[in-house]
C-alpha cells in the first residue's frame, strides 16, 4: 500500500515535470497564427502625443497635483473615445504606512458579456530613482516616459482605434494606479520586497468593477517605448499563460516584429499582470523591456532619472500598438 502512494508521487512528479517542459516549449517556437483581415493602423505618432502629454505633467506620483491633473486628462481622453469609462478611486497604504490616494481608470469596448480581453498598463510613475547610477538621485521622482506613460500612450491610441472600429469582442483597458510606489531599493527585505507593488491592480483585482468580471486573458504593457526594445518571454506569463504569450508572440513575429518579441526566457516580475491572476484568476502576460545586458536584468534606464521622454522612440510604440490591434481584431 505504501509503495503505490510511493509510485503514485513519483508517477505525479514526472507528469509536472513533462507538463513543465511541455509548456516551455509551447512558447519557445514559433507558429504561424490566424490573423483576420482589415487589422486597424495604429498611429505611431498620436501614441508618442499620448506619452508626452503625461511626461509633461511631471512625475505622476501619487498625492501629488501632476497625478491629479494626469489623472482628469486620462479620463478625459478615453471619455472621448467610449462612454464606459469607470474611475474607481480610494486609498491603499504604502509600505511607509502614507495612505496613497489612487485611480484605477477603466474604459470598456465592443459587446457584452465574457467573450472579452482586459489590457492594462500603470499610469503612475515612480517617486524613487533608486537604480540610478548616482545616489544623490536615489529619492529623486522620475519622469517615467518609458516607465509607465510607454504603455499608456499605447492603450490611448488603441482606445482611439477602438471607438472608429468596434471590436469583435468586448475589450477593456484598465490603467492602474500605484503600481510603482514600491519600497525603495536600500528599505527592502523579505517582508516589503513584493506586495507593497502593484497596490491598485491589488485594489481591482479584489474589488472589480464589475462583481464577477472575468476576461479570457490579458496582457500588460510595462515600459515598451525604448529604441530597441527586446521583449523577453516573462517568467510569471510564461509559467501561468503560456498560450497567450505564444499567441501574441506569434502574431508580434509574423507581422514582422521578430527583433522585437524575442523566444528567450526573461526573470519573474511581480508586476499587475501578477496580481491579476493571483487575485481574479484571469491569464495575463507582461509584455515587458527585458535586458540581460543591464546591471538590474530590466530595461537599462529603469528607475533611473534618465526614463525620460529622449528615449521614447515611435517605431517602438508601433511595434507594440500594431500587434495588440492585431491580437484584438483577430479574436473571435
Ligand atoms: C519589482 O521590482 C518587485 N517589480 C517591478 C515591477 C515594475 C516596476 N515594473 C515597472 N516598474
Ligand atoms: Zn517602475
């Protein structure tokens, strides 16, 4: 009797390990996708107005008046494109206990009902340039162009082609506030290194807009505005929703973005996509600027003062705009 619990662990033990592999190697290779036809041009140059506007605005940190005066144009804008826009306010604690005013800004697209796919991005920017080459920056806010206003900009202009062409299923765009205001590099330890990010994907994800939202997958855009971005393979989207990177991945390479989303493996990053399968169980990648090269793994001006708008290049936004309208209006 032992023995068969014995056999029966190790017969388990290797099941995980062939699915393990199995799955890696689901994203490793490429495929040829389905792709619909009349896919929508993303406008580059109305992406890069989006990311100059926030930079503009000054660092968006949270409890300050650029975030507030951010906020308003964010809402705004997306007010313009869809009649559905949500703006779920409150306040989390941070890890130094200062109670952070936050707005999660949700605009909702195209039909009803669970057939639809949630995309997000953080609008806040971070107060600390704790990887900063100089320590006298290392509480310096940072302009975060690259670093949050990236993936905005890229959202906004899709939410723009969304309100001139309706989706073939339901889309929502979910711009998260607070994910950055993380301890700073020198105050972590194991008790505040990882849920003190991300506080309003942690705030959404447990108090949805919506009382059972749910969506098919996700995916995250986190600092994809930097000339030569590479895009690695993400370990928590690789590890939790390894179809939709395969699939985004696919489309991103067959359109002709190969030295962009690269089959390589990249680290773990606790970012929203994180909390949002932790906490609502919905699959959702990061598409994330990876860099072995760099000293922290990440983009190599992350948290630094130098995220600033001369290293947001347009064909980068691009790159990362037309493959997202792709993914969408290829959905069925
Ligand atoms: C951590 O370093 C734990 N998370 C990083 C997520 C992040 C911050 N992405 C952009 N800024
Ligand atoms: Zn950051």
């Amino acid at each position: 009797m032992k023995y068969c619990f014995l056999i029966f662990i190790a017969l388990a033990a290797m099941m995980a390990g062939c699915n393990q592999s199995g799955r890696e190697s689901a994203t490793k290779e490429k495929s040829k996708p389905y792709i619909a036809a009349d896919i929508p041009a993303f406008n580059a140059d109305s992406a890069y107005r989006y990311v100059a506007t926030q930079v503009h605005f000054g660092p968006r940190v949270n409890n300050t008046k650029a975030h507030e005066a951010c906020a308003a144009f964010l809402t705004g804008k997306l007010r313009g494109y869809t009649p559905d826009v949500f703006v779920q306010a409150g306040t989390v604690k941070a890890f130094n206990g200062t109670q952070l005013k936050f707005q999660n800004i949700i605009a909702s697209f195209g039909p009803a009902g669970n057939n639809r796919i949630l995309l997000g991005a953080h609008w806040d920017s971070r107060p600390y340039a704790d990887h900063d080459p100089e320590e006298a920056n290392y509480y310096t806010p940072i302009d975060g162009a690259n670093d949050g206003a990236s993936g905005v900009g890229v959202l906004l202009e899709v939410a723009r082609q969304l309100s001139l062409k309706p989706p073939p299923i339901g889309v929502d765009i979910i711009l998260f506030d607070a994910e950055d205001y993380g301890p700073p590099e020198a105050l972590q330890n194991k008790e505040n290194s990882a849920d003190f990010w991300g506080l309003g994907s942690q705030y959404w994800a447990k108090n949805p807009h919506h009382p059972d939202y749910y969506a098919k997958f996700g995916i995250l855009l986190d600092m994809v505005g930097a000339a030569g971005a590479t895009f690695l393979q993400e370990g928590v989207s690789r590890e939790y929703a390894p179809s939709v990177l395969k699939k985004v991945w696919d489309i991103g390479n067959q359109i002709g973005f190969s030295s962009y989303f690269l089959y390589q493996q990249g680290g773990y990053i606790t970012d929203d996509h994180y909390y949002v399968i932790r906490d609502r169980g919905i699959p959702m990648i990061d598409i994330i600027h990876l860099d072995q090269l760099s000293k922290t793994g990440m983009y190599e001006y992350w948290h630094t003062v130098e995220d600033n708008l001369d290293k947001i290049d347009r064909g980068t936004l691009q790159v990362v705009g037309q493959t997202l309208l792709t993914v969408i209006y290829s959905e069925r």
